[in-house]
C-alpha cells in the first residue's frame, strides 16, 4: 500500500462493490490469493474508458481474466480485447470465467511470453493497459507505442511497486533490478515527445499516458 491507510479505505468506501459475477471472482482471488487491480484502479479505468469509449484493448497480463471482463463493460459495441497471458493453466481458468461471463466472443486470450506476443502482433488498439512482470515493462513499451493510435492511452499498473520506485529507503534488496527498471520506464513515459503522461499514486501506482502522435 503506498498511500496511508486512512485515505485508501475511505476512497474504497466511496466505491459501490461489485454485484455478480465480477463480485464472484474477487472472492476467488482473495482466497486463492491471485493478485488482480486494486478497487480504486478498477475505478479508474473505468471512468477513462467511458471516456473514450475503445473499439480494440490490448491486455498485457490475464491473470484469471478479472479486469478484461471488467474493461467489456466500457467497450464500443463490436469491440474486441486481446489479452496476453503467460502462464497456460491460468489462461485456462481466465477462459473458463470468461465463458460464464458471456464475453468468450469479445475477449481473445493468447497464450505465451508477452515479448514474444507482442513482437508477433501487428494490430491498432485504442486502449493497452500494461499488468505483467514490472521488470519488463521497458522491453514492452516499444510494442505498445508501435500498435497504440493517436489519441490512444496506455495504462500502466503498480509502477510505484509498493513505493519502493518513490524511495531508496524502501527498496527490498531481491527487488533492486525490478526498481531500477520501472524507474527507467517512468523516465521514458515522461520524457517521451509522444507521450503526455501523469503517474497517479492509486492502487500501487499507475502511469496514465495518452499518444499525442
């Protein structure tokens, strides 16, 4: 947790939970102990995806397929999410969940290492929200700047990693390398001509950036 403790349950408070199935897969990665976004980034995204309304979203990072189905709710009518996931067995159950949230014809899984995805795929997308390995998120950005459109947001997930991006004094020996990395991402969203970019101390931290050309 990066801010105090105070400030982020009264920001959850103010966030209506969850009915259903979306309800349904929060209690499964609590108890199984699946990390998927934070309640008050969940909210974040979807008050910006209202915004813009996307037609394509690129997911680096499926998990159990919680925030792609929650990203369908604010997609163009006929659009389409590809969702990147390492790991075969939890693409599995992500495919299994998506089946029973009625969204297996919106949502594709591809199953595989993200660089090797990414260096495979040749599509446009409005939306990319970055939630993978945080000591990759330098190697991807080149993908995502080649397939974001003008006007596009690339969203990036916990770059503040438990405040250890902010602050020497917190980073854990075995993290150093990750840190140094997302550090080096932040230094290139921010300094990027293409890019306006915000980092916004939800959640874990995310990186707000939107393509000017």
């Amino acid at each position: 947790m990066i801010n105090y403790e105070y400030i982020t349950t009264y920001i959850r408070n103010t966030i209506n939970k969850n009915e259903g199935f979306l309800r349904e897969l929060e209690r499964y990665a609590e108890e199984n102990h699946i990390p998927i976004i934070q309640p008050e980034v969940a909210k974040l995204i979807t008050v910006l995806g209202n915004m813009q309304k996307p037609g394509r979203i690129l997911e680096i990072g499926t998990a159990i397929g919680y925030s792609a189905i929650l990203m369908t709710s604010f997609l163009k009518q006929g659009g389409k999410i590809d969702t990147i996931e390492r790991y075969e067995k939890m693409a599995e159950k992500a495919r299994e969940n998506i089946k029973m949230a009625g969204k297996e014809d919106t949502i594709n899984i591809i199953i595989g290492d993200a660089m090797d995805v990414l260096a495979c795929l040749d599509k446009q997308y409005d939306m990319i929200f970055v939630d993978a390995a945080k000591g990759q998120y330098p190697e991807f950005l080149p993908h995502c700047m080649r397939m974001l459109v003008k006007g596009g947001l690339l969203i990036s997930d916990n770059v503040l990693y438990q405040g250890m991006v902010a602050t020497n004094e917190l980073v854990v020996r075995r993290k150093k390398t990750i840190v140094t990395r997302l550090r080096k991402y932040l230094t290139t969203l921010c300094n990027s001509d293409e890019l306006e970019t915000c980092i916004i101390p939800v959640g874990d931290g995310v990186a707000l950036s939107y393509k000017l050309k």
